[in-house]
C-alpha cells in the first residue's frame, strides 16, 4: 500500500490531516511512525520554500530507512503562518519564531494586540496561510496553498485550537478560529484547504 | 424591511449573491431594481479601495432615491482580480481591463498562457481575490476578502463561470473553475468566501 508521511511531530496536525486525507486509498503516516527524525532548518523566504526544505529534508531521511520501498511513497511537509496587513504582513514566516520559538502564545498575542492598539477593525485585517509541499516518489516537488481571511481581534477568545487562533476572528463565523469546533475548522482553515487541494494533486499523480 | 443593494449590473454575479444571502432577513436587490444607475470609475490601488468606491457611490446615489429609507439599506460592492505569482501579481485589480476593457476573455487567457509558456506547475501559481465593501446606515464601511489558490492551467477548459475562470486550474477540484458546478463554485470561490464572511459581519452589525 501506498504510504503519505507528513513531516511534523505535532499530534493535532496529524489528527486534522488523518481526518481531511482519510479516504485515500494510502496509509498516513507521522515522522515518528515512519521512524524518521530530523531536524531542519527553515532558513526559506516564503511559506513554500520552508514547506519544500522541510519536506525534502524528510524524503531524504525516509530514503535511508530501509524498510521503506521509494517507489510507493510521498512526503509531505507543510509551512504556515499570520500575515497582518497593518504591520507589513508580519510575523508571516516568522509566525512561529516571533518574538523568540519558545516564547507562550498568550504572550505573543498579547503583544501583537497592544501593537494594533486604536487600530479599527478595518485596518485590522489578517490571513494565515499555509502551504504544503510534496516530494513524489521521482523527486519533483508539488506545493499547494490555503488561506482563510479574517482580522485581529482586540482580545484572545476560545480554549480550541493552538498559536495565534485566540485572536484570529473570522468574519464568516462570528468567531476566532479557536472558538471553531474541529469540524468547521476542518472545512475553513488554511491548512485544511491547502491540504485539500494537495490531496487532488495527489489524486492525479500518485494514487 | 431591511434591504441590501448590490452594486453590480451582472445578472450572474446577482444570482450568486442571492442564493449565499437567501436565509438573511433581508431584501436583496440589485442597483438596477433598487432604481440606481451609476458610472462609477474604480481609481483605487487595492481591490478593498475599488469595492468601497463603488459602494460609496452607489450609496450616495441610494441617498437621493427618495423611496428609500436611509436607516435599512446597507450598500455592498465588490472588486475582484486575478494574481498570478510568475507575473509579479498582474493583472490584479487591472484584470477587468487587462488589454482593454471590451477584449474577449478568450484573447485576454490566451494571452496569459502564452506569457507564461515553458513555465512549469510550481511557478504557475495565481489566486483570485474578491474584496467586498459594505457602506452601513451610518455611513461607517466594512470590508471583507476571499480567495482562492490555484494556478494557470495551459489551455482554456470548462465552459461555466465567466472571466479568467477557464485558466484557473483549482487542485482541490482537479478542474478548472469553469468546470466546477454552481454549486461548487459557490462553496470554493473567492467571492463566496468573501460574501459568506461578509454576511457574518452584517448579521452581527445590521441585522
């Protein structure tokens, strides 16, 4: 059977990527099932070539493992971030970075409101994008894009999801991404439509 | 009852913005059945500029229709484009007039396969934006933006849709957009999007 391994360690992204990939006929598998660590460097300039660097650095690892067959399988990897109009479309690749990889989000958030303050809500506009790369069993790269539109909102909101969702409002919705349910987050968020558009790409070409 | 003008002369785009606004508890009407003509000249720099002045405009026409009363209509415009990465965004918010305003879409998308010939799928990539702008009663705006990535595709396909929509390659679909159904279209495209997000905005702040 054909395996997909996704390139991230974060179980939540998995169960959201095993859900939206669930009807493929391929299995789906973490870099810890396919027994692969890396570190990587994302050292790219825009959300796809980190995706690509991560991805490629992955199938480059799933090469020496052994028990892996090439032929049958595809990596992916994928790269997002917040891009706030206001502030020149920052933190944007360096979403996960800003103000320091360990520093909590609540502090983040914090301090990305207090930088709109008397900002209104028009010039308060906000996307988060992701994109996700694949390396094919030849080696090509195919790389696809999501993003959900919305606005910085003037405090953190809901206990779901992770990151910057707590003052991400989306219009649609009437609420921020962290106050979705899994299932509406699965149909609007950027990494869910990227992912969903890697998932015809794979289609085509792999399955 | 509430009424919201939509300012636009296409009968297709009404028929989309009717069915995503039926449940709201509001009369939806276009300019022409609301007794509005307008010339209006789109010299904004972003497609959320472009909405708004044809928004405005056709509000202060609103204004002098005397069978209407101010305090329920709310006024809404759009502008929509198509960026394509490879040619540093164009045509963007000059797409309606991408080599002249009365050329043939087929003369404008061959045009942009041609420029984009040897270019392979990961360099085609391109989005169509739709920015919508609301005037409220009180004169204040609000505007929202939808989008949908795809990429160029290398030959037209599909006959629905209208536009750039038969070069508009959406992966999700592994179609074009003038191959995708009214249906689909309404649930992936950006100016969906944008209008779903903007019918959140109206139900917390009009109606």
């Amino acid at each position: 059977m054909k395996k997909i391994i996704f390139a991230t360690g974060n179980e939540g992204k998995m169960r959201e990527i095993r859900e939206i990939l669930r009807d493929l006929d391929a299995q789906v598998l973490s870099m810890k099932e396919a027994g692969i660590e890396t570190g990587i460097e994302e050292n790219g300039t825009t959300f796809e070539e980190n995706a690509t660097i991560k991805a490629q650095a992955v199938a480059a690892q799933a090469k020496k493992a052994a028990a892996i067959s090439q032929a049958e399988i595809v990596v992916l990897a994928d790269d997002s971030g917040l891009e706030i109009d206001y502030l020149n479309k920052e933190p944007g690749i360096y979403s996960a970075r800003y103000l320091g990889e360990d520093t909590p989000y609540a502090i983040k958030n914090k301090n990305l409101i207090d930088r709109l303050e008397g900002v209104p809500d028009n010039k308060r506009t906000a996307r988060f994008v992701c994109a996700i790369a694949a390396v094919l069993p030849d080696g090509s790269v195919i790389t696809t894009r999501g993003v959900i539109e919305g606005r910085i909102d003037y405090e953190e909101k809901g206990k779901n999801g992770f990151g910057y969702d707590p003052i991400f409002y989306v219009p649609e919705y009437g609420r921020t991404t962290a106050e979705l349910s899994m299932e509406e987050k699965n149909h609007v968020s950027h990494r869910a439509r990227a992912l969903k558009a890697m998932k015809g790409e794979l289609k085509s070409r792999f399955l």
